[in-house]
C-alpha cells in the first residue's frame, strides 16, 4: 500500500484496486455463475445470492490470498486475519438482494465493525474485498458509498438511508471488471438499485482480524485439499493462542 493509497483508504474508507482479476480468472469466474444461474433459474428472477462460493471450484478458492489483494489486507487488518465470509450477488435490473439501503458507519460504534487510527496506523475490524466481474460504469448503480463516513462522530440519518433515492452525499463507485473495491465495514455503504445493460455480479469476499468474527459459522480447510499454507492460515478458525 503506497502513500497515496494510505491517504485515500483513511480519508474515504475504500480504494479501488484495478486488474486485481486477470481477464481468464473473470472468464472463468463468470461461466461458474451462469452454471450456478441455470441451476437455480426462475422465470421472474431478476437478482440472486449465492453463499460460500469456496465449494464451487478452485477459482474461487484461488482468491482467498489472491497476490493483488493481500497486501492491502496485512496493512488494514495486520499480519494475522481470516476470511470470515463470502458470498455473490448477480443483479439484472433493480433492487439487489439486500436492498437498496444504506448501512453500517463509524457511529455507533461496533466491536466487529469499526475504523480506528492510533500511533500512525490504521485499524480495522471487518473489511470487504469487492470483485467486480463486469464493467461498472457511471449512471449503472451498484456500490455506493459516504466517503468518510467511517469516522463519523454522529450516526447516519435515517432519513438519507434510502439508495433509490439517494443524497447528495452518496457517492457511486464505477469500476472495469476484474477491479476490487476494498472498504471498510465501518463505511456507511450499501447497493443503487442497478441500471446497467450489462448484469451486475460482485463477488464478496470479507475479511476480519484473527481475533474477531461477524459470521456465525467457520470455514473447515480440510474440505479442501488443495489449498496451500497461506489459504489454510487464512480459513483459521477465530483466535489468537495456538
């Protein structure tokens, strides 16, 4: 993470990360969500959530260190995090899965959620790696945000909340696919309601420091044989003592 990155991350609560997926890991990725789409399709559906991908196929396994990402995560959650969940959301047109709402914030403050900086670092608890597996472009909705709400002193008023008809203070995110938009939880964020040509489809993939978790289930490694020592770390269990 270089100086510019630290101060966009601190002052925003979120970066974007180009190329963070190569053109064949999009490809791929994309025929595993449209098998995944024919499996569960419906004549009327027009968004879908898919939880724990990591029992899709490698290509999603691949990313839990994935070499583009990681180093954001050691400088945002220190050297020793997990993966705490991880799921997919594939929007065709309209409200997405969890709504057009926003959410999270630095106010009121969340032990599982948060943004701190003390002696010169940043810390904070759960942090979301947002993969981009198609363009995003300016007026197509998808991730909004309140930059610097992370450090709010006071709590996001209700009366904004709604992303279908957004304040001026939310700011959408565009991205190419194959970006990642790395933010704070802390960030009060959430979905425009899409308008896209293309479909929407993020993957989701977050993260907390090894202390903390925010999912009430755990990852097992060993359902996955051939994930390497750094994947493995990464699916610990939360905790600190061995």
């Amino acid at each position: 993470m270089n100086e510019l990155e630290r101060y966009l991350f601190d002052l925003q609560g979120f970066i974007v990360i180009e190329n963070a997926l190569s053109s064949s890991q999009i490809a791929e990725l994309n025929s595993y969500l449209d098998k995944q789409k024919e499996l569960h399709k419906s004549p009327n559906a027009t968004r879908y959530r898919f939880d724990c991908l990591l029992s899709w196929g490698k290509p999603f396994r691949d990313i839990i260190d994935n070499p583009r990402v990681t180093p954001y995560l050691l400088e945002l959650l220190g050297h020793e995090f997990r993966l705490d969940h991880d799921y997919v959301h594939i929007i065709g047109q309209g409200v997405g899965p969890v709504g057009s709402s926003l959410h999270g914030g630095g106010n009121p403050y969340d032990p599982c959620q948060y943004y701190e900086f003390k002696h010169g670092k940043m810390y904070n608890g759960l942090t979301a790696v947002a993969y981009e597996l198609s363009d995003v472009n300016q007026g197509d909705g998808g991730f909004g945000c309140v930059p610097g709400s992370h450090k709010s002193n006071y709590p996001f008023p209700q009366a904004w909340q709604n992303l279908e008809t957004p304040h001026s203070c939310v700011k959408t995110v565009t991205a190419k696919a194959g970006s990642a938009i790395i933010f704070t939880e802390a960030l009060t964020h959430g979905t425009l309601p899409w308008q896209g040509k293309n479909e929407r489809r993020t993957l989701f993939y977050k993260y907390s420091p090894q202390s903390t978790a925010w999912a009430r289930y755990y990852y097992n490694a060993d359902n996955f044989p051939d994930l390497n020592a750094s994947q493995r770390r990464i699916l610990r269990i939360p905790g600190i003592s061995t």
